[in-house]
C-alpha cells in the first residue's frame, strides 16, 4: 500500500459497502456519501455523509475542501446524475477519479428475454393480461400506472408514496435465493419480470428463477455515462492501492 489516501466514495450499492470496510481496513480515511433514498440505509464503515451536494459544483467543493485525493464513484448503474457529476467534479477539482461498473447481465441461451430502453418502453412492451413482477425501485413505477390491464406485484425497499389502484407492494431488501424467487412468482403466477440491467451476482436470482420458470424477463438498458477510468469489481479496485 502506497501512502494513506483521503477516499470519497459516491455509495448506495453492496459493492461501495464492501469497498469502504475493505479501505478502512487498510488505513485509508474514507467517506462514504448516500444520497439519503432509503429510510433506513445500511451503513458503511468510516464516515458517512448523507444528502446530495448540489451539482457537480458542489461535489467539487466539498473534494476540495475535504482535502480529498481520490473520488471512487461505486453508485449503481442507474445512477446516472451522479455518474456525470462525478466526471465533471473530479476534473473541476482536479481528484482523480474511478468508476466501479460491474458487468451486466446477458440473457442465457433460450431465454424469454426483451430489451428495453426505459421504463416506458419496459410498460409498452407487457402483453395485455400479464402478471408483473416489478424489481426497478420505487421511483419510476409511475410509467407502469397506466397498464391497467396487466396485475403488478412491485418489491421495493421503502413504500412509495403513491400505490396505483390494484397493486400490491412487496417492501423488502435483497439479496434473495433463487428458491425465494422461486416461490414468489409462483405463488403470485408471474408471467413477466422487470429489470434494470444492475448486472453483478447480488440480484441475479431471479434471472435464473424466471428462467427455470419461464418468466420472460422485460430487461431494461443501462443509461449512458460520459467517460471515466473504470473497473469492473471492488478487488479491481483495491488492486490499485
Ligand atoms: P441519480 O439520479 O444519478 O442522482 C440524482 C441526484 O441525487 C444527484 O444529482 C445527487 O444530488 C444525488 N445523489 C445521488 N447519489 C448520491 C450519493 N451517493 N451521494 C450523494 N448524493 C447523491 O441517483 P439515483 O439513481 O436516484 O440513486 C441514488 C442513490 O441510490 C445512489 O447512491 C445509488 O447508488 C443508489 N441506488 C440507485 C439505484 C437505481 O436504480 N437508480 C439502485 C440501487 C441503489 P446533487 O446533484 O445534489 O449532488
């Protein structure tokens, strides 16, 4: 190990969780920052910050004026703002910055598999009737609303503030089993399984579920991000100290 690093790590993931005990460990002073989404968040070791820094501005402010050396951006792949302002902040404030982007998902060979560009495009492509197992979080199930003739069961971590008249909200935290996922679309006669594409093994159970099932997944694509140094895996990262 080189000489002992000021980390920020743009969190909200298992993997920056990991990260940020791994880096303690080490002897590193890490901060973790969430965004403060979920209620009751699991808490990394070392510091923690909650809230956004307004803009990509503000996180640089808040690198510099922390005396941070390096920014670790480990979001989730749908955390796209952040993403961005990651790379603007680490220029402005001249930190250098990684990205941890861990591979997605492939459909298995003879999978029920649809890919989607978004949320819209997710609903739009559910066949009249269907019943849906909604995995997307809690804050785009609004582009589902209209489909009242599908039946949705939607699992989150938080309730949202809104349940649209019918469905049924499962508020619970992963990881799952496949068996567990198993059960669930059995037991609620899922037809379709929506997705983002988050990739990584956390969340991988209910491919293989749907799989075994014959659940078509509806998988929805990554957003796009600007260019930054990237890896795939938190060993990747710590392979850099
Ligand atoms: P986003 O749309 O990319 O970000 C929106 C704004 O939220 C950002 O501009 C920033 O506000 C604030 N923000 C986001 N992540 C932050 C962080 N780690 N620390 C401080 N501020 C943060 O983000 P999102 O998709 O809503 O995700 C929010 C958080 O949930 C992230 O930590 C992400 O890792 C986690 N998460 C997201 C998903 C998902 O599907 N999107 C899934 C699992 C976990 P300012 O501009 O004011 O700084």
């Amino acid at each position: 190990m080189d000489k002992r690093k000021t980390i920020m790590i743009l969190g909200g993931t298992g993997e920056a969780r990991q990260l940020a005990g791994r880096l303690v460990a080490l002897g590193h002073d890490v901060t973790s920052s969430l965004a403060g989404r979920t209620a009751a968040p699991m808490l990394p070791p070392g510091t923690v910050r909650i809230g956004g820094f307004g803009g990509a501005e503000g996180l640089a402010a808040f690198l510099r004026e922390g005396g941070f050396t390096l920014l670790i951006d480990a979001t989730h792949p749908f955390a796209a703002r952040m993403s961005a302002n990651a790379v603007a902040a680490s220029a402005a404030a001249g930190v250098p910055l990684i990205r941890i982007e861990r591979p997605g998902w492939t459909p298995p060979a003879g999978a029920a598999w649809i890919e989607v560009d978004g949320m819209a495009q997710a609903a739009a492509a559910l066949p009249e009737g269907a019943r849906v197992l909604l995995t997307i979080g809690r804050q785009e199930i609004g582009a589902f609303a209209g489909r009242t003739d599908c039946t949705f069961v939607a699992r989150m971590i938080d309730m949202p503030p809104e349940v649209p008249a019918g469905w049924e909200i499962l508020s619970a935290r992963g990881p799952f089993s496949v068996a567990e996922e198993m059960a669930l679309m059995k037991a609620q006669a899922i037809t379709h399984l929506v997705s983002k594409n988050s990739g990584g093994d956390q969340a991988a159970a209910k491919l293989e579920a749907a799989m075994a099932l014959g659940v078509t997944v509806v998988m929805v694509r990554r957003p796009a991000l600007p260019a930054a140094e990237s890896v795939a895996s938190v060993d990747e990262v710590l392979g850099r100290f």
